[in-house]
C-alpha cells in the first residue's frame, strides 16, 4: 500500500528532474550559441538547432525510462544492476539518437535550402556513442539518485506506519489477551466450583495459568504453528465450557496437514471470544461452536462457526475484529482475507491467508 | 429475608446458594439463570431482596433493575465481574454491589447490610433503579405481561397510557397490556417521549394528530389511532408548548 504522502514525494521528485532537465537543456543551448557567435560561417539558428534536436531525441529517451521507471525501480537496492538494466540499452540508444538528430539536423537544413555538413558517419558514430555514454551516466547517475531518495522516503514511512500499527496491535493484543472480563468471570467459576468440587476447580485455575503463560509467550513473537494456537484455543474453550455448563458444545476439525502451518499469534482467539460473546452468552439454549482448518491449495483456511446467533453491525466492527483485519493486512497485504457471513441461523468467522510452514514451531 | 438469585452461569448461582443457605434467618425463593425470567420471578415472587447478575442474555440485570417500580423493588445487589462504567455509578450513589469472585466475608457484609436495609422506609431501591435506569436507556423499552410470561416492546409503539387504580392500561396498535406499576413512575422511566394530558392518562407526543378545542377552553386529544382523550386545563399549556401550537 503506498501512502499518499510517499506518492506525493514521488511526483516532487520527478518535477526536481524535469526541472534540472529543462534548466540543463537551456545551458546547452546559450553555451552554443556563445561558442558560435564570433563565426561568421555559423548562422545564430544553427546552434540552436543542434542543441534542440538533440534535447528533442533526449527527452523522448527520458520520458520513455520515466514511463517504465517501475522495470528498474525494483533494482534501486543494487545500483550495478540497476544501472546495467539500463545501460543494456545503449547501442540501441545511440543508433536512434544518430538517425533521429541527424535526420532532424539534416531535414531543417534541406527546408532552408541548405547542405548540413558534418564528420565522416564512422567518425560520428564514435564520437556520439562516447559522448551519449558520458551524458547518459550523467543523468542516470541524477536519476539514481533522486529515485533512491524517494524510495528511502517511502521505505522510512512504510516503516514507521507498520511500527505504530504494530505498537498499536500489540498493545491491543495484551489487552486481548486480558480480557478483564473473561478473567475475572473465569476466577469466579474456579471460586463457586472450589465449593463443590475441589480437584475440578484445581484442574481449572491450572488450566487458566497455563493460559495466561501461553498468551503472554504468544504476545512475545509475532508468527506462530496453527497447533500451537490451536492449543490456546482449546485452554480457552476449557475454561468457557466449565462457565457455561451445558451452554456450549465444542466441534475441532482440524485438518493434520494444516497443523504446522504458519500463523500470526493470537490471531484466533478473539475469534472463538466473539463466538461466544456473541453466540453462548447471549442465550440459554445450548450452542455448537466448530472450528476448523484445512488447507485448500496454497491457501490455509480457518473458520469458526457459531450455530446460533445474528450478525449485527457491532459485530463487524469489534475491536477484535477490526485488530484482527489490520494485523492480516499488515503482515500479507491483500492476500489474505476474514469475513463474517450469516449462515442460516449462525455466524461463521472464516480467515484465509498463504499457506506457509511455520518456522519456529516450538 | 426472602431472597432471589439471579445469575446465567450455574457454578455461580451454586455458589451463594451453599452460602446462604448457613444463614438461619434467610430463605431462598428461587433462582432465574435469564433476566426476563428473574423480572417475572420478582413479580410473582415478591422477594426482599434479589442478587442480580449484571451480564446475561436476553435482558441484562441492569436492564431488568430499570423496570421495577421504586414503591414495591426489593432491596438489589447488583453482582459483576467487570463492569467499569456500572461499577462507577454504584459507587457514586452507594448502591450495592458484589464485584465476582467474592468471599464469603464479603458476602456476610453484604447480607448485614441488606438486613439493616430491610425493614426500613419504603423505596429502599430508588437509587439503584434510577442508576440502572440511566445505564441502560429503558426510556425505549418497556416490560409487559403477556399472558403468563413478560415481554419487552418498543416504547415507540405505544400509543397511550391510562391509570386505573393500582395498575396502568398500555394502548399500542396491536394489544393493551395491563401493569401493575404507577403512571407517575412509568412517566419517569419513559422520559419526555410522553406527556400527562390529565390526572390518569398520557400520550405519545408523535402519535397526537390534533387538540380540538371544547367550549370553555377544554380541549380533546386526537391520537392518529382515532383515540379521543380528554385534556384537563392542568396541562394544558405544557402540552401545547411541547405540540409547539
């Protein structure tokens, strides 16, 4: 996503060179016509000339690399590469040059009735080369520089949008994570179970910590295996399902090639949360909540389906969502994607994104 | 004491059952695990005091704390995980709360408390409902019976409101609900949505199609329903001022 202020300083910049080009061109012509005025075999136009056919065929070469600055644009970081991408161009540079300028050259003098007379073609021909070579890494060299800079300008503020959204998701993660809410309702369950059923309470307080571990370990790195989050999920689900006794069934179709997938930390969780805010918390009546993963092609789909509940408009734009939205955005771009879609009588969450092998899978 | 609990999660109602439960002078008189059932509960069971849990589907207990009338609420405590917002408005207007997880000490504190409170003057809960009442909106919803059970409707729909002795006749298009509540504090829930037009009745502000004038300055109300009802001089003036006439 390229930014509006980057693109602005991307068109500044090719106004600094059209600029630098122009002024550079008008030089060109007042030094020649100076070098000839004291001759008295030159004509004032003759120079003039020159220059402005030469300039004519430049600037086309100039605005056909501006329009496909994209083609080198992706080299700016080797500048060898860079630079030979261009200069691959040169004899074809210099043969259209030598036509076109002498063609013009040759064309205005036979309108005025007159003869160009210029060295032997063998002799241009080493002599122009030479000369466009030098001219050509002249500009290039300008060109090189101005495009890096923008380039350096975009790239500084691409970083600093993606560290305030990281900053910002991080800080958003935590207090995901806890959820003040779904903390202090799971202390309470442990506390009323403590009454009745001492172990089950203990399994749960157990659970609830290694929940806590696992959320802040997550909270710690940003890319995780799809078993380890899944793992999270489960905990959690552990501790909904002992809440809400009876209120909720969980369905786990996890596909066993999908596990080792790759996946941003904490990214289901608010997930599976919202399933149950809004589907088991909102109604007695039992709810099914299946979750299931698979991979489909390079692709690693994930949905959670909640069998009983409505999409409404704060749904759609929960803080958890939305974090969740700006986060896939911000590590695949548009290639992955979450959408919310009313399915009979419940919501599925479905998340896709590229599939890739999670490398510390630990 | 005759005591309610309210609370959708299992392990948390069981929890202060055992608890009460040692208490000899406390009686418990149900337990609802939804906040419409618990406003049906309060009706018909009548008990002094209710722990109401905040979060629940359906009606939240704040929600149902908003439509109990003042004169005859039982004594609440309002019981909450988390809730900052809520929590605030307790504490500002010293009304009762359990924050979960809670001891049993704490819960001791909370049932002295509740025992001094019993007993005394009447709208004992004014407070509490009027905080419920501004934390929830209940100006757009009102709580109705409906044969056996409750419902909630739109305060929109309704066309009138008609005092009749102890209880009050909801008109809408579709039905006419009768409440046992008082059109005084019906007026205070609903807000200035409606407007007393004489001692026993008020009106929809939106569903008033014109005022005919009678001989010596009475006027009648025409709702668009084709009700015809009378406006005492008493109101008069606020409800042309409201009517902009």
């Amino acid at each position: 996503m390229q930014s509006v202020v980057a693109r602005q300083a991307g068109t500044k910049q090719e106004g600094a060179l059209f600029a630098m080009w122009a002024l550079f061109w008008l030089l060109m012509i007042a030094v020649a016509v100076e070098d000839n005025r004291g001759d008295p075999g030159v004509r004032w136009w003759e120079p003039v000339l020159w220059e402005v056919s030469s300039c004519t065929v430049a600037t086309f070469w100039l605005l056909l690399e501006r329009r496909n600055a994209s083609l080198w644009n992706e080299h700016l970081a080797q500048p060898w590469r860079w630079f030979a991408k261009h200069l691959v161009w040169m004899p074809v540079i210099v043969v259209t040059f030598i036509i076109a300028v002498y063609g013009i050259r040759h064309g205005v003098y036979a309108l005025s009735g007159e003869i160009y007379e210029h060295e032997s073609w063998p002799y241009l021909f080493f002599y122009e080369s030479i000369k466009l070579t030098l001219f050509a890494g002249l500009w290039l060299g300008i060109i090189f520089g101005l495009a890096s800079f923008t380039r350096w300008q975009q790239e500084r503020e691409h970083l600093l949008t993606l560290q305030k959204h990281l900053a910002e998701s991080q800080l958003a993660q935590l207090k995901a994570q806890l959820q003040p809410h779904f903390l202090f309702n799971a202390l309470n369950t442990i506390s009323s179970l403590m009454q009745v059923d001492v172990e089950r309470a203990d399994r749960l307080l157990t659970r609830l910590a290694d929940l806590l571990r696992s959320s802040l370990q997550a909270s710690a790195r940003d890319m995780t295996s799809l078993g380890e989050e899944l793992k999270l999920l489960e905990m959690y689900a552990q501790i909904m399902q002992e809440r809400f006794t009876g209120r909720v069934t969980l369905v786990w179709n996890i596909a066993d090639d999908a596990l080792d997938a790759e996946i941003p930390a904490m990214l289901l969780q608010p997930l599976l949360e919202n399933a149950f805010k809004h589907g088991v918390e909102r109604r007695l009546d039992p709810v099914t909540i299946r979750v299931a993963a698979e991979k489909q092609g390079d692709e690693l789909c994930v949905t959670v389906h909640n069998s009983d509940s409505l999409l409404t408009t704060t749904t759609s734009t929960g803080i958890g969502l939305r974090n969740c939205r700006d986060r896939l955005e911000l590590i695949y771009g548009a290639r992955a994607g979450l959408q919310l879609l009313q399915d009979g009588h419940g919501v599925i969450a479905r998340l896709t994104l590229p599939c890739r092998k999670a490398t510390c899978a630990s | 004491m005759r005591i309610l609990i309210v609370d959708d999660e299992a392990p948390a109602r069981d929890k202060v059952r055992r608890w009460l439960a040692a208490q000899a002078d406390i009686s418990l008189v149900g337990e609802c695990a939804d906040g419409l059932e618990a406003a049906a509960s309060i009706a018909s069971l009548q008990p002094d005091a209710v722990f109401l849990d905040i979060q629940m589907p359906g009606m939240s207990g704040l929600e149902v704390a908003a439509q109990l009338e003042p004169a005859h609420a039982p004594l609440l405590v309002f019981v909450t995980a988390y809730d900052e917002h809520a929590i605030k408005a307790f504490d500002l207007n010293a009304i009762d709360y359990l924050l979960k997880p809670f001891d049993k000490e704490r819960l001791n504190k909370t049932l002295e408390r509740l025992r001094e409170r019993c007993g005394g003057a009447s709208a004992k809960s004014a407070s509490a409902i009027r905080v419920a009442r501004a934390q929830t909106g209940s100006s757009e919803r009102l709580l109705v019976p409906q044969g056996e059970t409750l419902q909630i409707i739109d305060a929109s729909s309704i066309h009138w409101l008609e005092a009749d002795d102890n209880y009050v006749h909801v008109h809408t298009a579709q039905a006419r609900y009768m409440l046992r509540r008082t059109l005084s504090d019906l007026l205070i829930q609903l807000g200035s949505r409606f407007m007393r037009i004489h001692k026993s009745a008020a009106v929809n502000i939106a569903e008033v199609k014109l005022l005919a004038p009678l001989f010596k300055g009475d006027h009648e109300v025409h709702l668009r329903s084709g009700a015809v009802l009378r406006l005492s001089r008493r109101y008069k003036d606020e409800l042309f001022a409201q009517m902009g006439t």
